[in-house]
C-alpha cells in the first residue's frame, strides 16, 4: 500500500497525494477526476466544496 501524503500550503489549500476516500456529512463518497492528487479547501470560499478552486488567492486567504 502506498503512504498517503498530506501537505499543507502557506495560505492554501491542503494538498492529498495517494489513496484516499473522501465522503460527504451522509457518508456517499465524494470523487473527483485526477491523477490521485487532491486539493482540499481550508479558506471556506471555494464554490467547489470540499475542493480547492483558488479562491484563497483572490480573496488573500491568510493561515495562522
């Protein structure tokens, strides 16, 4: 099994590499088209939830 790799982006999003399900507040799982590689929102603006749009930039997203 691969080993999943979380990061974290200074002022964006978390990023997801390997294997991993992501399911919505009712448990149906949430899938996305890509190569493996998941970028989750952490500003609470994307209109994509729970992915990553970019709106972090356009809003100056600033992490603690």
């Amino acid at each position: 099994m691969d080993k999943t790799i979380v990061k974290c982006f200074k002022n964006g999003p978390y990023e997801i590499q390997g294997e991993v399900e992501i399911t919505d507040a009712n448990g149906k799982k949430v899938s996305k088209e890509g190569s493996g590689s998941y970028h989750l929102c952490r500003c609470g603006g994307t209109s994509k939830k729970p992915f990553c749009d970019g709106t972090h930039s356009r809003i100056q997203f600033k992490s603690e």
